[in-house]
C-alpha cells in the first residue's frame, strides 16, 4: 500500500475517536472555572440553596481536577472526573480522592446551557442517572450558576 493511501485509511480510522476526544475537549473546557449551587433536588423535591445553610458549595473545575468548597470551616472535598461527551445526556463519572467516597466512581450526567450547569448524579455503587429527576436518597439533581471572577 502507498504510505499516502494508508494515512488516508487509517485517518479515517481514528475520525470517530478524534471526534470523540474533540467533543471531550469542548466539554471540558466549558466546565473549567467556578460553579455555586443555587438550588437542589431531592426525592423529587426542589428547593433553593443559600450561601449560608450548610448544603452551600462551589464546584471549582480545574484541568481534570474538581473541588467542592462547602461553607466556611467544612474540609474540602476533591477529586478528579471524567467526561463521556459523546452521549445523550453527556455524562460525567467523579472520582473523590479525599472524604468518605474516596476512591469510588460517581456517575452522573448533565448539561450547560450559557452560565447554568445542570448535575445529576448517583451514590456510588448504582447506576447511572438516565434522565434529570431526583429518586429518594440514590440520585440527585443539582442546579448551577457560573461564578464571575
């Protein structure tokens, strides 16, 4: 085979997975800086979140790192996540690397409309969240705003 045939070949080979890792990049990028929480839901129910109630955190994304500042005087929680951009909903798996989750795989989903993130995700051990709703203690659904800096 000519070596131009065969790059020809094997480009078209690899389009599927560069594509993939292109739409990864995309997402991450849209997912880097700071995001506060503004409201959750659970088993069903939504309701606002204040910076100074306890459930307060900001998700800060940083390369493939994730931190979660909770209110003044809380540890830290951090770790690493993984994007899966190429599904419908794009999902998202965390890793903790500190806290009592440390080293289990949470799997969630979500989407990022203009300065709103949208995070749904599952205590580690169940299975990923199909759709955006909250069930009981297992999935929760988080709203997001981007922090201005």
């Amino acid at each position: 085979m000519k070596p131009w045939l065969a790059v020809l070949v094997l480009s078209f080979l690899l389009l599927p997975f560069l594509e993939a890792a292109d739409k990864e990049s995309e997402s991450k990028d849209e997912l880097q800086g700071n995001w506060k929480l503004t409201e959750v839901e659970k088993d069903g129910k939504s309701h606002k979140v204040k910076a100074e109630t306890t459930e307060y955190f900001v998700m800060i994304f940083k390369g493939t790192k994730v931190t979660a500042r909770f209110k003044e005087g809380t540890p830290e929680q951090e770790g690493t996540y993984k994007l899966l951009a190429d599904t419908k909903p794009k999902a998202i798996d965390f890793t903790p690397t500190t806290g009592d989750e440390k080293g289990k795989t949470v799997q969630g989903i979500y989407e990022i409309k203009g300065n709103k993130f949208r995070l749904c995700v599952a205590v580690p051990g169940t299975k990923r969240p199909k759709k955006f709703e909250s069930k009981g203690e297992e999935i929760v659904v988080y709203l997001l705003e981007r922090v201005k800096e």
